[in-house]
C-alpha cells in the first residue's frame, strides 16, 4: 500500500486500524501547539506545523524564509500556494503514511480544498477545533514565552528556562500587542470559516481549549476515540 494509502475496504485479509490523519483547528494562543505535540507523541506520527516550518525558513534565510519574513512579522497570512507545497512535501513522506496531527494548516478555505485533494485515497481527516474565549487568548499570547533553543511552547506560567532543554525562554516576535491583534483577525475573517468547511463531517469534533492542558489533552483523546470508534460502527455496518 503507498503510504497513507487507506486501510478501508482492502477486501482481503485483517482489517488495518485507520491512520490517524487530525488537523488541529482553532485561533493563535488556543493551545494547538502544545496538544498537537502531546497527540503526535503519543500516537508515534509526526506533528507538522506550518509556524515552526516557516519560522525555521527565516532563521535560516532560505528562499522561503526571505520571502515570508514580512508577513510573519506583521501577523498576516503567507501565501496559500508557499503552506501548500510545503504540506504536500511533508504529507508525501513516507512518516506521514502511518498518520500525521497538522497544526496551524489549513487557514484558507483554499488550503482546505487543497488538504481534501491531498487526502485521496488516505484514510479520512479527524478535524478537531480547540475553542477558547478572545479575552483569554490574548491574555495567554501576552504572557507566552517560547524556548529560543528547541522551540516549544512554555505557556504562560513558566520562569526563566526551559523545562525541556534548559534553553533561554523568550517572547515570540509576533506575540507583541499589535501584531497579536492582527493575527486574531486574520483569523476570524480568514481562518473561522472553515470550521463550517469541516463541521457536517462524522469526523468533527470541538474541543475546550479554556481548561487545564491536561483537561484539553483528556477530551482530545477521547474526541478522537469518538471518531474511530464511530468509524469502526460505519465500517461494521458496510
Ligand atoms: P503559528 O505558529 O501557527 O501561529 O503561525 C505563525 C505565522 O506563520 C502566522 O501568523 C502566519 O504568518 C504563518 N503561517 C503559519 N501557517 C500558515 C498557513 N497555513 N497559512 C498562511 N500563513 C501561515
């Protein structure tokens, strides 16, 4: 089977458990990073974030990097066609056969037809949409810290270093006042609508993202389960 080929349907032999193929929806500062982390961890798939993917682009000065460093620090959108064929890289690698957790993509309805045309013939996308208040978002970004040396997210709580790496933990250059602002827009206007792209799914779930991140981590495993288990009873009763 090509990788990330659908398990569904083979006719002959044991049945493959589906690939885990979950897109983390929600707004900037709703936890997507960490959970993405968490459930890529655990499931053993590889957590692909267009952030750190362009992030990393402009620390190395890369084509890319040079040519998204003005919207990235201005907390706006790089171009669709950029996020699309670095997603389509990623996705065609062969670690990405056995599952993958997006984070940050899609952020257009335009990504997210191109992420449905990318899914032919894998198995489907479980899209899980972390909600959490605007007041609280902003609180979060404004006291956000992330680790300069391994990237990871501190939250909002942590001191100094980071827990993982002893790294220097430092502000996010888009975590300023301002370019949070624009960035929450964005979102609404660009981002939002597409939860309504993915809500008629069986494979769509929404999430709390406004309570402990064990809490979040718990009801996301258990949103998950929910949409392999009804996925098994579809199956079940083909
Ligand atoms: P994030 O780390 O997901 O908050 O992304 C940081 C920044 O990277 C965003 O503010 C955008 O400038 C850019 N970016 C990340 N993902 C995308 C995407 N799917 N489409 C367009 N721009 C993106």
């Amino acid at each position: 089977m090509p990788p990330g080929a659908s398990s569904l349907g083979q006719g002959s032999g044991a049945v493959q458990a589906p690939a885990l193929n979950l897109v983390m929806l929600g707004p900037p500062g709703a936890g997507k990073g960490t959970q993405a982390e968490r459930v890529a961890r655990e499931r053993r798939v590889p957590r692909i974030s267009t952030g750190d993917i362009l992030r990393a682009a402009v620390v190395e000065d890369t084509e890319v990097g040079r040519a998204v460093r003005v919207n990235l620090d201005a907390g706006q959108l790089v171009s669709d066609e950029i996020v699309i064929a670095i997603v389509k890289a990623r996705l065609s690698n062969q670690q990405a056969g056995r599952g993958f957790v997006l984070d940050g993509f899609p952020r257009t309805a335009v990504q997210a037809i191109a992420l449905d045309r990318m899914m032919s013939g894998r198995d489907p996308l479980t899209i899980v949409n972390l909600v959490v208040p605007e007041d609280e978002l902003m609180r979060r970004l404004m006291l956000r810290r992330v680790c300069s040396r391994c990237g990871v997210s501190a939250g909002s709580t942590a001191a100094g270093v980071c827990s993982r790496c002893g790294g220097e933990l430092v502000r996010r250059s888009d975590d300023a006042g301002s370019v949070i602002r624009e960035r929450l827009r964005v979102h609404a206007s660009r981002t939002q609508p597409i939860v309504d792209h993915y809500r008629p799914r069986l494979t769509y779930r929404q999430v709390m993202g406004d309570q402990s991140p064990d809490r979040v981590a718990a009801d996301l495993r258990a949103a998950v389960e929910s949409v392999v288990e009804s996925a098994g009873a579809a199956r079940d009763l083909t």
